[in-house]
C-alpha cells in the first residue's frame, strides 16, 4: 500500500481505513517491553520506549505516509478523493479497544517470560 498499486489517473475515489496505522517495515528489530500497537502501558507500569526509539518510529511513520500519499495522488484523477480513517491516539482520547489490548498484551509478556 505504500507503493503505487494502479496505473496513473484511473481512480476517482480511493479508502484507506486503519492500514496506515501500521508502518512499512521496523527501523529497528526490538523494543524491550513493546508488543501490542498501542505501546507500553504507563498506568500498569508495562515496558518502556525512549526518546530515540520514539523518534526512529515516528520518523519511518512520517516517510510511509508520505509514501502512501504520492502514490494515491499518481494514482487519483485530478479532482479525485482520498477518504482516510486509521486509529489514534491523543492526550485525551484513543480510537482502540485498550482494555482488549492490555489483556492480550499481559498473556504475551507472560508468554515470553
């Protein structure tokens, strides 16, 4: 998805929903304490991701969106649309199921251990 798939100027409209949210390829192999998309748990005490670590991610997030967004724009007629949607995270609000998550996040670490 973050290649160009069709010819150019063929689509008048293309969707995207939650496939962004997940990067291209890992910048780096591991992240101790990292399993689930929505990251370690702050509230349970859960893993840990640096600064550095973060910034690799979010780097590699930034060139898979701009990836995916040429390639859409090759593809799209001109006055075409792109509908996004992708879950999220903010200060205030998340569009995932966190409690599913957290869970299935705990049998994994326990799993590993």
């Amino acid at each position: 998805m973050y290649d160009r798939l069709l010819p150019p100027n063929c689509l008048h409209i293309a969707t995207c929903f939650n496939a962004i949210g997940f990067l291209s390829c890992r910048p780096i192999d591991r992240l101790p304490g990292y399993i689930l998309p929505n990251g370690p748990s702050g509230i349970r005490g859960v893993g840990t991701v640096s600064e550095a670590e973060r910034t690799l991610f979010a780097d590699q997030a930034s060139r898979d969106v701009e990836s995916f967004l040429r390639a859409r724009a090759i593809e799209l007629v001109p006055g075409g649309k792109l509908l996004l949607q992708v879950f999220g995270a903010g200060d205030v609000k998340r569009c995932c199921d966190d409690a599913i998550l957290e869970v299935l996040g705990d049998g994994l670490i326990d799993r590993a251990a």
